[in-house]
C-alpha cells in the first residue's frame, strides 16, 4: 500500500494523501495543515497501519478521525489509529446504527473485525466545519449511500472527499440498508454539482476525478432525454 499524496501546489495549506488497501481497495485519507502540522484522519479503512506509519515518521499531531459513513470498509481500521493516538472519532448521528452493527456486517461479508470499534464521540454536524490545524473542512449533508452520509469540502485545496456518493463515471451503490437512489440523486444535484467545476473530487474506491468531468460524462447523470443531465 503505498500513500498517494495529492496536490503539490506550494500556496495549498491543507495537504491531502490518499491510502489504498484491503479487498474492496478503499481509499482513506490523511489531511495535514502545513501551517501547524496538525493532522486527521478521514475513513480508516484497511490501510490505517500505513497511516500509523506516516504520522510516526513524519511527527504529524493527530488531532481527530473524521468518517464520511460507516460502512465496514470504511471504518476497519479505526483500532489501529485509536491505538496510536487516543483522538476523538465524529460520525453523522444518522450513521451510528450502521456503525454499532459492523461486527454483525463483518461475519455477513466473510470478514472479521481483529477487534471491537470505540463508539464515536462527536457528531458531524452539516454546515458546522471540521478544523485540520489552521484549516477547515466544509460539511455537506449527502444521504443515498448512507443515511448519515457526508461529504467534506476545502476551498484551500479545491477537492471534495466524497466518500461512496460519487466515483469516476458511476456512483454509489444504493442496495445496502439506509440506501436510496432518488436520495444519492438528490444529494449529487445538490451537494457535489454546486461545487466549483474544477474541484478534484476523491472518493472512497477508485481514481479521483472532477466535478466537471463527472457533470459531463458519468452516465448515472445524464438523462434519458439526449442533450440534459441531472
């Protein structure tokens, strides 16, 4: 597994690098502020002992884990970086029923969890941002995928970690309990579309991409009438 930095733009304060690992190669995320060296965690997933790694070699002050939803994947590795430093977990509220039943999703899927997951301790609250040092991350409110699902937005770095909402040329999936298709639509429209057509977005599988490109060529989003889009 080897950690993905993203963006190398000097003026950029916030610092994005993306981990991959595990059967489903989810991709969890470690935001660094430049300016203070304060760092979080977003959706550990099977990769959090790289993760570890980083932070220790780079001397990085953790300050918090930051969760998208709270499906297995996304969640696994949540242990490993709690055992490295003792920070507080958010999740959105709507989420937490997904959360409390990742043992019983683990033995459904053939998976297991190598130990129990501490219970979140603070909620993601929509339009209340989330600090990395100096910095803040935007709060959208994205359900479909998830009931408690969020996205979450810096400026500063022009990228959106969208979680599971959006992917390359597809979107998430909506089969799983909480799932709603016309709910992912709406939340897209309304929440990833708005932003600024340049934004990189970074989901939770797979290559990021960009609003644009995604407005213009996923074909989840275009209409069956030839010429509009969602």
């Amino acid at each position: 597994m080897t950690p993905r930095p993203l963006g190398s733009n000097p003026y950029q304060l916030l610092e994005v690098h993306r981990f991959a690992g595990g059967p489903l190669a989810e991709n969890g995320y470690l935001l660094r502020c430049r300016s203070t060296d304060r760092a979080v965690v977003v959706d550990p997933g099977a990769s959090a002992p790289a993760m570890v790694q980083r932070l220790k070699s780079s001397g990085w002050d953790l300050d918090a884990i930051y969760l998208t939803h709270s499906h297995l994947d996304h969640i696994e590795g949540i242990p490993a970086i709690r055992r490295f430093a003792d920070v507080p977990i958010y999740l959105h509220p709507a989420d937490r029923p997904i959360y409390d039943l990742a043992e019983e999703t683990a033995t459904l899927f053939g998976m297991r969890l190598d130990e129990p997951l501490p219970p979140p301790d603070r909620p993601i609250v929509p339009g209340q941002p989330l600090p990395v040092g100096d910095q803040e991350l935007e709060v959208r409110f994205t359900p479909g995928h998830a009931p408690g699902h969020v996205i979450l937005y810096s400026s500063d770095a022009g990228a959106a970690l969208v979680g599971d909402v959006i992917f390359k040329a597809s979107i998430g999936r909506t089969d799983l309990p909480g799932g709603d298709f016309q709910e992912l639509m709406a939340s897209i429209r309304s929440e990833v579309l708005t932003l600024p057509d340049d934004t990189r977005l970074l989901p939770g599988h797979g290559e990021e991409t960009t609003v644009r490109d995604e407005r213009l060529g996923n074909p989840f989003l275009i209409s069956q009438a030839p010429g509009r889009f969602a």
